[in-house]
C-alpha cells in the first residue's frame, strides 16, 4: 500500500532511477528467504495431474474468499498470498507448475472480470454504489472462510 504512492514521490523527487533500483533489488532481496523455506519431499512421477486439480479443486472452494476478497488495499497481498500458498500445501508434491497456472489463470481472469464489471456498473450506478454493491457482493465470501478449519 505504501510502495506505489512512495514511488511516484521519489520518482518526482530524484528521479526514476533510484525507483527501478529498489524495484529491481526487493525480489532479490527475496532470494535470501529460500534456504529458511521448509522443504517437501518429492513425488514420484507418475503423480497424476488429475490427482494434482482435483486438490486445486478443493482448495479454491474452501479458500477464503479466493479472488472476491481481494478487500484492493490492505487485503490485496496478503490474500493473494495466502491463497497460493494454500494452493501449494494442498497439492501432491510435483504439482506446484499446475498450481501456479491455475493460480496465474484465476488471478488474471478474475481480475479481468471485476474490472469490467466494476467498469460497466460504474457508468448505470456511479462510484458510490459500485462500491457499495461490490463489498455486498463479497460478503458470501466470509461463509468460505468459515467452512475450511485448516487456515
């Protein structure tokens, strides 16, 4: 939340450079997280990718809220993360490529589908109450939070 608006100040106030720096280092600076990672044990390969959906299946219903909640703002990245972790934890080891297309696709989708909507219903209702409608049509969501005890 806070390093879209300090980029814009620092891009106006030194320039772009210092900007595309801390742009670039921060995912390095990620890198140094991975040796503390738990490790899985592999899965033999013939691990089946029908195996491999049918737990993404089960984990985006029991996800909480999946891609309705992503409450723009505070909620963005950590929902967004915690749902591809889920993902990954409920896979067969080896099935993290699936989980990650599947992830991508469902992001992208459903981002494409809210901005459109949000785009149409802003032109008939106004920005109030798209907004209004918008957290209405999220609150189902709160019941998948509920139903998956494992978070």
């Amino acid at each position: 939340m806070l390093a879209l608006p300090a980029g814009v100040w620092v891009a106006t106030q030194w320039g772009y450079t210092p900007v595309f720096l801390a742009t670039a280092a921060a995912p390095l600076l990620a890198v140094l997280s991975v040796p503390g990672l738990p490790r899985r044990a592999s899965a033999p390969q013939a691990a089946s990718r029908h195996r491999v959906v049918a737990g993404l299946g089960k984990c985006l219903a029991h996800a909480p809220g999946g891609d309705l909640l992503r409450v723009d703002g505070a909620g963005f990245g950590p929902l967004q993360n915690a749902t591809l972790v889920l993902m990954y934890a409920r896979v067969p080891a080896g099935g993290e490529d699936t989980v990650s297309a599947l992830w991508n696709a469902a992001y992208d989708l459903g981002m494409a589908a809210g901005a459109l909507g949000a785009g149409l219903l802003v032109t008939v209702i106004a920005y109030p109450a798209t907004f209004v409608l918008t957290a209405a049509v999220m609150l189902p969501a709160l019941v998948l939070v509920h139903r998956d005890r494992r978070l």
